[in-house]
C-alpha cells in the first residue's frame, strides 16, 4: 500500500465554489480507479471552522504502489499540474488501515506526531493500532489510516468522518467535497 497527500494555497478570495465544483465533476472519474482504495477530494475554507485560509487537497490511499507511480507519471496527473503547478507531495508506508460502519464522509483530519529517537516503537504502533480500532468502531467513522512518513519519523493518521467538522477535534480538520472509494 502507498498514501500520499498534496496540497494547493489558493487566494484568499478564491471562489471555492470552482473547488466544489472540480470535485463533483472529477470526483467520479475516480470511483472505478484501478489499484486505488480511496481519494478524497478536501478544502480548507477561510473563516469556517479552523481554517485561516483556502486550501485545496487530495489525500489518496493506494492498494497497489506502482499504479500511484503510474497516475503521477501520466497522462492523467496533468491535469493538476495545468491547474495548480507542480505540488509537493507527501508520502506515507500506511501501518494498519481499518473500516468504520459509516457509508460516507464529511469531514477528514490529519493527525501527526513525531516518533522521538528511541522510543519503543513497537508498543507505539501496537498502542496506536489500537487506538485505529477504537476509532473505527465509532458509528460515524468511514476509515481510518495510520501511516508512517520514513523521511522525517513521524506517524500521521487519517480519519474520515460521516460528521461535518467539528472544532476541537484532534488534527487539521477538511471537508470532504467528494470521496472516491473505489476499493473500500
């Protein structure tokens, strides 16, 4: 498996209804994707919830590494780049990826936290898969994904919610304008 997120400042007064828009259109191009479990299609918006400005994203979890490579290097990724420019993406080695009962999402955060230099990294993930279980086992939970980012040793989780956003949830929180899941 492979995830990877990358992101797009956008204006402070732009339109994110263009956003909205490229989502509902895009988005079902993606829910027949070969190799891919998810990808959602997420927006911080300035003045709404934590959101200090507009922010388009994508996050995307791939069962299989090498059809990611073949969407980067494609034809099919152009179409971002002619939009945003090249992003930086980041990339994650998922860890435990885990089902809720929840059939949709309106809401996704980004939890992260370093792993300190000698830590028991072990009983860390064991503690931290337990914790994906309990999280997946809430009614409004859709998935909920724990990778590790090998560049700079820290874990980051992925939580999709049913719920709209909620202030004073742990993690940079987005909406979800559209959830392709084509392998969930």
């Amino acid at each position: 498996m492979f995830a990877k997120q990358y992101s797009h400042r956008l204006p402070a007064d732009y339109d994110m209804g263009v956003i909205r828009r490229r989502a509902a259109q895009l988005g079902p191009q993606w829910d027949h994707t070969e190799g891919l479990l998810f990808k959602a299609f997420v927006a911080q918006e300035r003045g709404q919830e934590a959101g200090v400005g507009n922010l388009y994203s994508s996050v995307y979890l791939w069962s299989d590494p090498l059809q990611a490579a073949d969407f980067l290097l494609g034809e099919r990724f152009d179409r971002v780049l002619d939009s945003f420019g090249r992003p930086h993406i980041e990339s994650w080695l998922p860890l435990d990826v885990q089902r809720g009962p929840a059939h949709g999402a309106l809401s996704l955060y980004r939890e992260e936290w370093a792993l300190a230099p000698g830590a028991d990294r072990a009983a860390i993930l064991a503690q931290e898969k337990a914790r994906n279980q309990r999280l997946a086992d809430s009614h409004d939970t859709f998935a909920v994904l724990l990778a590790l980012d090998v560049q700079a040793w820290r874990l980051v989780r992925i939580t999709l919610s049913s719920k709209a956003l909620e202030a004073g949830h742990p993690g940079a929180g987005y909406q979800v304008f559209y959830l392709a899941r084509p392998g969930i």
